[in-house]
C-alpha cells in the first residue's frame, strides 16, 4: 500500500497540464487489436493501468514500444495471438472486459475472470456487457474461475437498446459493432466526452459511426480497418481536480484546458460554492472571493444538490471531489450518487478531520460546513477520487495528514504528486509492507 503525506494550509499557485483521460486511453488501447496496421498514439499517460494492457500485448506478441517520458506509444499487433487456455486478462481493472470483443473478432473465442473489478463502488454488474456479447451472435458459458465468449464464425449486425447508459458496455457495443458486417444501432448510448473521444479514435481507424456525443449510435461495421496517429485530450476529471485544488486552498492554480464547451455544467457547480470558473486562450482557472460559501437556492427550503448521473449530467466520478468543497464550505449541500450504491460509504472518514457528514442514504448525504477542522489520519477506499477528496479536505488544513491506501490515485493520475510539488505543496508518498 501507498499513503500520502501532506502538510496542509498553503494556497496552491501555477500552472498545470493534465493527462488524458484513462477511460479514454484504456478503451482506444483495447481498441488497437482491431487493426493489424501500425499505430502511433500520443499523450499516453504512465499509470499502473496502461502498463497492464501492455504488458498483456506484449506477452500476447504484440510489437509495443512506449516512451513514457514523452507519452508516445507505437503499436503493431500483427503477429499477436491469442490462446483462451494460457493467457489471463487484468483483474484489477474493470476495461478488461473491452478486450473480449476485439479477441472475438480476431481468435473466435476470448476469456474474462470472474473477478474483474475497478475502483469498489459497489456491484457492478457484467450482464449488460453478456447482453450485447450474445446480441452479435457471441456464445457466453462459464469456465471454471471465468466466462468464455466464444463465436463461430463472424459477428453479425444487431439492433441494442441498453438498460442504462453505461459507459463500458457501449464502447463494447461499437467494439463488436465494428467488426460485424452492416449496420448496427444502439439505443440509450452513453455520451461522456471520453466515450466520444473513444469513437473519433475508431473513426479514424476506418468505422463509420454517426449519432457521436448523442444516446444513439449507428455503426457501419465490416470495414478493413487500417492504422495512424492520434492524440489524446486532456483529461476533463483532472482538470477539475486541480481547479478543486486552488479552490479549496485559496490559491490560484491555472489549467490547460482544450474543451471548455465540456464544463459548463461543471462551471455551475463550482458556482454553487462560491467558485467562479473562467476558460481563455486555452487555460482554465478558478476564481474565488473570501470563503467558499454554499450559495442558497431561489427556492425556500431547498437544500443546494449536486446530482450526479450518466452525462450530461454532472459527472459522477467528480461527486467527492465537489463533496470536499462542501466540507469546506459555509453552510449545507446534498450530494446524490445516482449511479453506484456503494460510493459514498467513505464520507465518515471526513469525521477524522472534524467535519460534520450526514448519511441520508447509500445514494445520498448532506455536508453540513462550516466547521473549524484538524489534520487527521484517514484511510482511502479503492476509489480513485476519494483519496484525492480527502487529499484535498487534507491539503486545506494546517498541519501535517495522512491518507492511507491512497493507492488508486496512481490508476488515473500520473505524476500526481509532481505536479502538487510544482504548485507549492509539501507532499509525499510512503509506502507500508
């Protein structure tokens, strides 16, 4: 295990580049097994995620060079191959599971262990993904300790409409999509910017896709899909993130940021705790006058919420970030997950520091703020953004905190703790046997 040691109460000053995204980057890597043609990627960030898909292309003899230092991957799977028996997909991450469809389309059969998992949100059920697998005329079964997907010849075009819309299970769609012949159509797509960002990468291999950004996708499939470059955005999470950052410490942290016309609803959630965003020539930066306070809403006897859903609605994986804010704040705020029943049973841990949390209900709490707060110790769940909510809640408070298990941070954020150290802040890994 990883812990990070903060010394808190400096406002953060400077300027960030963020990374990609890695829930575009891992879906484009899986992506790449579709095309035996040459592939030059861009931006590529250095996390123990990227590394795992690598290492299993390179065990399956795939031609892998990575440069981590400038971020340049090239890539070449023509002499890869697959054997269901030996070879053994990641466990600890959840786009595993968008490997299946490319090995279908390339060996007829491909393996997944029952226990994949990602950050621990709560059940996160693989039945949609078996839904569509079966929908293009793939064959589930259970192996012992896994699931076999095998298809007998190609996969053939369907019509799909998901129970919810689920980032993985619909890149999984247009993954399968892409190599059955026609057109296929999906209804209830999720439309995340990495999602889109995730089919202009396929677009430029060679598949057709139309409808990108909206809930329906129709996928000409068939095609022979070729090679060439491609660049990653900046990560929007970890924009916000740094944005978070200066917020929380009353300093003034300036982001790179490509896409603001994805932040708008973003803009007017930091303008509910007195944060005002501006986007120029490229930059994002977080103003904010005297204390975050939580503004009151028009409507009496309301409390300020953040409801976080499937976009376009506020990003649910940006939820404890924003709680972090309304620990900080002056006055109340509801916070409703609607998405996982298992994220917010890590806000007592914001007790450890004196703030006051009240849990509604496995969806729902309420941040009451205000409150005068102390350095803690505090322990971090398996999920990504809650050890950087408590990093944050840390980082705004004099003395010295500790978050334990802060190990997650390392799947989405490389050189987390460089750039933090660019921006002024005394921080440190430490780790524990």
């Amino acid at each position: 295990m990883s812990n990070l040691i903060v010394h808190g109460g400096t406002p953060l000053r400077g300027r960030i580049t963020p990374s990609a995204n890695k829930n575009a980057v891992l879906p484009v890597l899986c992506a790449t097994l579709l095309t035996q043609a040459p592939l030059k990627l861009h931006g590529v960030p250095d996390i123990t995620d990227v590394r795992k898909i690598l290492d299993i292309f390179r065990t399956l003899g795939s031609d892998v060079r990575m440069d981590h230092a400038s971020g340049t991957l090239d890539l070449h799977h023509r002499d890869t191959a697959f054997d269901a028996a030996a070879h053994r997909l990641p466990e600890e991450m959840r786009s595993s599971i968008m490997l299946v469809p490319p090995l279908l389309a390339r060996f007829g059969v491909a393996r997944l262990e029952d226990n994949v998992k990602g950050c621990t949100l709560g059940v996160r059920e693989i039945d949609p993904h078996v839904e569509v697998f079966r929908s293009f005329g793939g064959a589930v079964e259970r192996a012992q300790g896994s699931l076999l997907v095998r298809c007998a010849g190609p996969l053939h075009a369907t019509h799909h409409w998901l129970d919810y819309a689920s980032v993985t299970t619909t890149e999984n769609f247009v993954l399968c999509a892409a190599s059955a012949s026609g057109v296929s159509t999906l209804n209830n797509a999720a439309s995340e910017p990495h999602v889109q960002e995730f089919c202009r990468f396929m677009a430029m291999l060679g598949v057709r896709i139309d409808g990108i950004g909206t809930s329906r996708l129709t996928v000409h499939g068939g095609a022979v899909l070729g090679g060439g470059e491609f660049r990653f955005d900046e990560d929007f999470h970890e924009i916000t993130t740094f944005l978070a950052l200066g917020a929380i410490t009353g300093g003034d942290v300036v982001v790179r940021n490509s896409a603001p016309e994805n932040f708008p609803l973003i803009d007017r959630t930091f303008a509910k705790f007195g944060v005002r965003i501006e986007h120029a020539n490229g930059w994002s930066r977080a103003h904010r006058e005297g204390p975050l306070t939580v503004q009151t809403p028009f409507t009496s006897n309301v409390l300020t919420k953040v409801e976080a859903a499937p976009w376009p609605y506020f990003p649910v994986d940006l939820l404890p970030i924003f709680i972090a804010l309304g620990v900080r704040a002056q006055g109340n705020a509801m916070f409703w997950n609607k998405v996982y029943d298992g994220a917010l049973g890590w806000t007592g841990e914001l007790s450890k520091f004196g703030a006051h949390v009240f849990s509604s209900d496995p969806h729902r709490i309420v941040t009451f703020g205000g409150n005068a707060l102390t350095p803690a110790v505090v322990e971090s769940p398996y999920i990504i953004r809650v050890a950087i909510a408590l990093f944050m809640v840390a980082a705004s408070i004099d003395g010295r905190s500790e978050i334990r298990n802060a190990t997650p941070i390392r799947r989405a954020h490389p050189r987390f703790v460089e750039n933090l150290r660019s921006l002024g802040v005394q921080v440190e890994w430490t780790s524990e046997e």
